[in-house]
C-alpha cells in the first residue's frame, strides 16, 4: 500500500546474516580476547531496519519472527539504540524518530544478527542524515559494538583477522547458494571458548579466487571451525544438525558459523540449496528455523 502524502517519509537497510565459512582460533591477547581467521561471506537472509523520522525522542520497535523473544533487551543497552547514539553523539541535536527492526534472523545465533543490526543501524542513521561520516569513523564506532561489527559494518565477502579489527580482501568467491539452519537453542559463546582444549590454529593460506563452488569447497574442507566441537559437546543438537545438511542432496560442505548453534551447507547453485532447503523442512520433524538462498 502506497504511503499517503502526509505519511513521514521511511527509511530502510538489510542487515544480511553473517557467515563464517571458516573460522580459526589462532591465539589469545593478554587481556582475554581471542584471535580469530576467518573468511566470512553473507547470505540473502536478513533482518529489515526501517527510520520513520518524527519529532518524539529516539525509539525501537520490535517485529517479525523474533521480534518478542529480542523484546525483553529492547532498552538502551540494545545495539541497534547504542549504534544510533554512538553516530550521533556530537551532533548539535539529539537523535529522534523511530527504528524498526523487523528480526527474521534467531537470537544469538552465530549468523551476526546483533552485530547485522548495528551496522545495519550505522548505515543508514548515516545515509538518512546525510552525515558523510568517513569509513575510519565509521568502523571506529563499529568496533565499539562489538567484534561482529565491524565486518557486518562492509557486508561484503571478506578476510576477518584479529578481533574483527582487521578486515582484508576475500578472494574471489563463485557463485553459489546455501542452506541455513538453525535448531533453536541457545549455546553461550563464552561457555565455547571455555570449553575449547585443542591447540591454537595458523592463519588459512588461500588462493586468490575459485573458479566454483566446487574448488572452494574442497579448500574449505582442509579448514575448519574450531569452535565447532566444543559447540557440539555443549549443544549435541548442533551435530544432529550438521548431518542432517550434510545429508541433502548437492551439499559440497555442512558447518557451524561462528560460535552456533546456526549450521549450513554450501551448494553449486542458489536454485540447488532452496530445493534442498524445501526437502528438509518436508522431512525434519523438529521445531527447526531453516534458509535457504544465495550467498551474496
């Protein structure tokens, strides 16, 4: 339905779910922070942020899917208000209006979804008031947010080293689909890295392109999540997961991205991974959130 003429004009952004393709452990800096190699793509799931601009102060709404179950952090410690006023903070006038994030995606999840948020958020308080902030500034404050952010801040395949400070170029990916699946149950991200005893992982050696899917996933193979099997041993639904993506038909590599519980199967073609995707919602008899789609 077309706005009306005295309807305020809104605004919106797609905060893409972050995928980690790999996703090394290599080391641990003296204050606790762990760091990480990773190659991370983003797929065409996302959640929707819309402004509507108006003179009340800055609020957040919450719809979609997840929407209630993100509700009970809807206060200014919520990362999409944070990421607004960070922007916005040495303006001449407070930010107002009114955000809305439509939240597709599940609740810490391992896909970036706060971290997608925020960003999402950057981007477009950015676009919308025409503030020309340079990209340095910009992942300056990403960074702020979280060790997510920064990389969900590009939203384009990209090398993720460090933290998630360091943020070279990926190499040339093909094109290709996946299958997200996500089996509803929270894992804690501290608890993983606690639970972790294996040795630190190098940095990946990659080339600088595949000419498909194929190629890539045969590299791919050869790295792993580390964080993968503590994740398991914490969550064995994860594992239940894991094979049953690898199970479908055309699935060159089944993973957990970050630190889960959200798995997903690379395929040669976004038409091939959506007809996998149809085939397991047919066939699994849980209460599974399932994607499936092409990778950006």
């Amino acid at each position: 339905m077309p706005q009306q003429p005295d309807e305020p004009v809104s605004h919106t952004e797609a905060a893409h779910a972050k995928i980690n393709l790999y996703l090394h452990v290599t080391g641990k800096r003296p204050d606790g922070y762990h760091l990480l190699d990773s190659l991370v793509v983003f797929a065409g799931a996302a959640d929707q942020l819309t402004y509507v601009p108006s003179a009340t102060p800055l609020s957040l709404e919450l719809t979609g899917p997840f929407g209630r179950k993100l509700a009970a952090e809807a206060t200014d410690d919520n990362l999409v208000i944070r990421a607004a006023r960070l922007l916005t903070e040495s303006g001449d006038t407070p930010l107002t209006g009114r955000l809305v994030l439509e939240k597709n995606l599940p609740v810490a999840s391992g896909i970036g979804g706060g971290s997608a948020d925020a960003a999402a958020t950057l981007r477009l308080v950015d676009r919308v008031l025409a503030l020309g902030t340079p990209e340095q500034r910009l992942l300056s404050i990403a960074e702020q947010l979280g060790a997510d952010v920064p990389v969900c801040l590009v939203q384009k395949p990209i090398l993720m080293r460090g933290i998630g400070e360091q943020l070279d170029p990926a190499p040339t990916l093909p094109a290709c689909g996946i299958v997200l699946v996500n089996c509803g149950e929270a894992v804690s991200t501290p608890a993983i890295f606690k639970a972790r005893n294996a040795a630190f992982s190098g940095d990946a050696i990659l080339p600088t392109g595949w000419p498909s899917a194929t190629a890539m996933t045969d590299d791919l193979q050869r790295l792993s999540n580390d964080l993968e099997p503590p994740a398991c041993a914490l969550c064995p639904s994860i594992s239940i997961v894991l094979d049953a993506i690898g199970a479908l038909p055309g699935c060159l590599l089944s993973r957990m991205s970050g630190s889960g519980a959200t798995c997903f199967g690379l395929f040669d073609t976004a038409e091939s991974a959506e007809a996998a995707g149809s085939l397991l919602r047919q066939e699994q008899q849980n209460d599974w959130w399932i994607w499936a789609g092409p990778v950006l």
